[in-house]
C-alpha cells in the first residue's frame, strides 16, 4: 500500500525539480542584457515566413543570443547529444527498421 504512494511523491518530486529548474534556466538566459535586447527589428521573423522562399537572415545580436543559447544546451544535454549522434553516425539500428536518428 505504501509503495505506490511513495512512488507518486517520488515522481512528483521530479517533476516539481524539473520546472524548478526550468524556471531557473529562463531566469537565468532572461537577466542577459543582450537577450533582453530591445533592438530587434533586424531578428529572423517567422510571423509570416513563406517556406518556398525564406531565408535566414541573422543579425550580430541575434547571433550572440543563439550562441548563449546554445551553450546552455550543450552544458546541459552536451553528453546526450553528442551519445545521440554517435549512434547516427555508427548506424546504429533504433528497433523501428531505420538507423540512427
């Protein structure tokens, strides 16, 4: 009896830390001056992008943010990540008939 009530708190417990730390992240990203950049005018805008004929077209602040973007990523997930294209890259077989990712 008592087991699934501590298996509930246990993943409740994880869910909770997980926001909690979510809601870290952002705050964390969101104290960046240069994300909170008023100046965005030149940003890629995907509002009313047509898919035949976009093109990117990233500006030297929107450059910066991907950067501080993306390094949180790889500090966070860098190890999954680089499992994930080791597996693609070796051809590894998923289970579904296909390889890799």
């Amino acid at each position: 009896m008592a087991e699934p009530i501590i298996s509930d708190l246990a993943h409740r417990t994880r869910i909770s830390l997980s926001i909690k730390g979510v809601e870290t992240d952002v705050a964390t990203i969101v104290a960046a001056d240069l994300v909170r950049s008023k100046h965005d005018a030149d940003f890629t805008n995907f509002i009313q992008a047509d898919p035949a004929t976009f093109q990117y077209n990233i500006g030297e602040t929107e450059q910066k943010i991907i950067k501080i973007l993306l390094h949180d990523i790889l500090r966070k997930f860098g190890k999954t990540i680089l499992f994930l294209l080791y597996i693609a890259g070796a051809g590894v077989e998923t289970g579904d008939g296909h390889s890799g990712l």
